[in-house]
C-alpha cells in the first residue's frame, strides 16, 4: 500500500496557456522511519517490520545514531516515525515535509514538541501499558535493594508490612500495586484524575490529599507526568513529611523532583534514601554528600527489558498502520 498523488507528464513550464496539461497518477510506498538512539531488541525489530511489510509500507532504520542532522537527513522524507526516548522537536517537524505520524514506543511523551506537531497537522500517539511491568518490576527492585542497604552487608529492612504510597494509580502504578500486596505490603494511592472507586476496587486505599500520602508512607513511588503543573513538585515541604528512614523511588521523570530541596533534605535527614532510574542534574553532589542513601541506573531503563521493548514496539507498528488504514487515533496525545 502506498499514497497516490498527480503529477504533470513532461515539463509543465514548458506547456502554454493554450495546451491542454496532461496529468499521471504516480503511487508511492509510505515510509516508516524508526528513528532510536537506544536500539530495540532485536525481537522487537523484527516484529516490527513484519507489522509494516505485511501492511506493504516500507520500514527504515536509523539506530545508534549520534548526531542530530543524522535524524534531520532519514526523517526528511518519511511518513510515519516511531522513537523511544529520541527527542522530536520543531526543527525535526520542520525536516519532515511528509510526515503524519509520531509514535513514541512508550508511556511517556515529552520527548516530543505537542504544540509544534499539532502546527504541522502531525499525528502524534504514545503506547500505554505496554512497559507497564517492566517499571514497576524495576522500581520494586530498587525498593528491595535500598532496603537491604545497597546490598553492603549490614542489617538492612524487609518490604513486608511496610506503607508504600503510589503518587498516581495509572498503568505502572497498577502493576507495582500488585507486586506490592504480594510482598505483604500496604497499598496507598493518589490520583488526581482516577476515581476513588476504581482505586479501592484495586485492593488499594485511596488517600484524598498529596501531603497525607507522604506522611503515611514509608516508601513512595512516582509515577506522575513531567507537566507544568508536576516539575519541581516533589519538593522539601513534601519530603520532610515522610516518616523515619523513608524511601523515595522514581521511575517517572527527573523533572518532578526539586532536586536541590532533595539533596538539602538528605544532608539533614540521615535516614531518608533515593533511589531513581532518572540520572539527577545534581547526580555528582547526590553521590558524594548522600553516597550510603541514593542509587541511579547510568540511564533511564524503566523499559529496558525485552518483553518491553517487542511489546511496545509492534504495538507503535500496529497503531501507524490502523491509523493509516482505519484513520484511528484513540492513543493521539495532541489532540
């Protein structure tokens, strides 16, 4: 499949007023860009182009590239793009002179520039719950991993029994619920946009106000957007509610977090641990001052599983091809 388009037969220039322009369909196959500077796994790949051949569009890879204009070049004449965490800015749009569609394998999308899409009339579409597991998986691990101390050989503190508050109740927010009940832990939530109702349905007690989730729970875990209204949200005031040796984990966004309160926060507060896969602008002062407390993974890698990357990637394919076949945009974000 492909788009159709008229073009004049011969040099049109050279036609007079008086001569009759004949014109000839030409068909031509849609490009699919995928554009990742951290590669998919090799499964994900190929399941990937298997969605896009069979719908007889063609796929592209740019993988591993390092400098911006490398992007700027494959993306100038593609139709459709999927990218992971790869920013998508105005001056990428303005180099896609086809371009309809964004997807970005993943739940978040700040990678990405809304308002300059929205400007080039380009569909722009995230994938949720597709590396759902995946992070909360991760953000237990670190829960058990702080709590044993950083694995030093001291004494460390058990999941059981303790008080975890989940700061929204989305897909990932879910799945950490689950695993926390079958550690025998406490499920508390907040969620702004999610209704009571369906939080205790879950199994999980739903708090009412931001500041009751921290001074309730020993451990929080964020899952909250990078919005205007989230950055430098989880600041000092917030923390210092938290009760002895609290834990803050965070697989949403470095964004969210006031970094300097935090790090001043830890410097006071000797019992109180951070444990992130979001590096911190401030990571070499979190290390040296707070080194026995804080923990970062190199680079996010909330979704870096393979199940992750093969779930989220076809489900980007499938969704390019129903939008281009069906005109479906249920998962558009710039809407």
């Amino acid at each position: 499949m492909g788009f159709s388009y008229l073009i004049p037969v011969g040099n049109p220039i050279n036609h007079t007023k008086s001569k009759k322009i004949e014109w000839t369909t030409v068909l031509t196959t849609m490009k699919v860009l995928l554009a990742t500077e951290k590669p998919f796994a090799k499964a994900a790949v190929d399941g990937i182009r298997k969605e896009i051949e069979q719908a007889g569009y063609k796929l592209e890879l740019l993988e591993k590239y390092t400098q911006k204009a490398e992007l700027l070049n494959a993306v100038a004449d593609a139709d459709a793009l999927i990218v992971r965490s790869d920013i998508v800015d105005a001056e990428v749009l303005d180099h896609a002179k086809q371009l309809k569609i964004v997807v970005r394998a993943g739940a978040g999308y700040d990678n990405i520039d809304l308002q300059a899409a929205t400007a080039k009339n380009v569909v722009v579409m995230n994938t949720p719950g597709q590396n759902s597991n995946a992070v909360a998986e991760l953000a237990i691990g670190m829960m058990i991993y702080a709590f044993r101390n950083f694995y030093n050989g001291t004494t460390g503190l058990e999941l059981k029994g303790k008080k975890i508050g989940l700061h929204a109740f989305g897909n990932v927010g879910r799945c950490v619920a689950k695993i926390a009940k079958g550690f025998g832990m406490e499920v508390y939530a907040y969620d702004a946009f999610c209704p009571a109702e369906a939080i205790e349905k879950e199994g999980v007690k739903c708090v009412k106000e931001v500041p009751e989730l921290y001074k309730t729970c020993d451990i929080v875990s964020l899952h909250i957007p990078a919005t205007n209204e989230t950055k430098n949200s989880i600041n000092r005031a917030l923390l210092s509610l938290m009760p002895k040796n609290a834990l803050l984990v965070n697989t949403a966004r470095k964004e969210v977090v006031n970094e300097q309160e935090l790090l001043q926060l830890m410097q006071e507060r000797t019992d109180f641990k951070y444990v992130t896969d979001n590096k911190p602008d401030l990571h070499e002062s979190f290390a040296k001052e707070c080194a026995d407390r804080y923990f970062t993974t190199p680079k996010k890698m909330g979704a870096q599983t393979q199940e992750a990357n093969i779930n989220a990637g076809i489900a980007a394919a499938k969704q390019i091809v129903d939008f281009c076949v069906n005109g479906n945009t249920r998962f558009q974000v710039n809407k």
